[in-house]
C-alpha cells in the first residue's frame, strides 16, 4: 500500500523511490515529514514509523526473495517462519540487495538453524562482513588521521 502510494506522490525534494538510503540508526532511519506514510498512518491509527517500517521490511523480503533460487520458498522462510524477526529480514534483505549469493547461503543456513538466537547469529554475523559503504570509511580515514 506504501509503496503504490509513494510513488504516485510527486514532491520536489529530489529523491523519489530509486534514491538509495544510507543505513542509518533505527532513529535516523525514518524521514519524519513524509507526507504519504504520514496518510496511510492517520487511515489505518498507527505511527507513521510503524508504515515505513513495515515498507522497509516488505522491500527486504523482495529482494531475498529476488535472490532465492525458489522465491515462494525464501517468502515463506521470511514470512511464516517465527525464527526470524523483523530486523533480521531488513538485514537479511541488505544482504541480498549487496550480494545475492551471500543472501542465498544465509538464507540456507537459516532454515537449518535450530532456534531464533541462532538464526540471529547467523544473520548478524554475515551482515557484520558486508563491505562498509565508502562515506563511512572516508569518515573512518578522516577520524584516525585527525588523531
């Protein structure tokens, strides 16, 4: 709903729904004038954090589905499998949009894993190996220089 909604909304800031995002904190995370899920949030009497959120989950899920072998199954996986949680699907998601067969090995290990601490782990630490982005090893450089 967030989505079809967002990208209808013309707005003259210069970003639209192909502009990346950087990772930020959950906190920083949330653009708080977004007028559209600011409207879905008032329709359906939640936050509109909680309508990003949710955005931010759903395009995780297409994108380790994307990366899948068998789509449906990695769904399912994400979906319906209680070990995972949120958080570690937008990671997982990440993972995937970074490097797709990473995302599959993960997303391997995942149906395997006995209990959600373990799942957590697992996503954790393959998150923890992804390439940082550029700006944050600029700002690393600058930091360690300046000292």
């Amino acid at each position: 709903m967030y989505e079809i909604r967002k990208k209808r909304s013309r707005g003259g800031s210069g970003v639209n729904q192909h502009t990346k995002k950087e990772e930020l904190p959950h906190s920083e995370a949330i653009p708080q004038s977004n007028a559209t899920s600011k409207k879905i949030a008032n329709e359906l009497n939640v936050s509109h954090a909680t309508i990003e959120r949710d955005a931010q989950f759903s395009r995780a899920v297409q994108k380790v589905a994307q990366a899948s072998d068998d789509p449906v199954e990695a769904r399912q996986v994400l979906l319906r499998d209680n070990k995972i949680t949120a958080k570690d699907t937008v990671k997982l998601g990440a993972i995937a949009e970074a490097n797709p067969v990473a995302a599959k090995n993960v997303l391997a290990q995942v149906k395997q894993a006995p209990t959600p601490k373990a799942v957590n782990a697992i996503i954790r630490e393959a998150h923890q190996q992804m390439p940082k982005p550029e700006k944050e090893l600029e700002a690393k450089k600058r930091y360690t220089d300046a000292c």
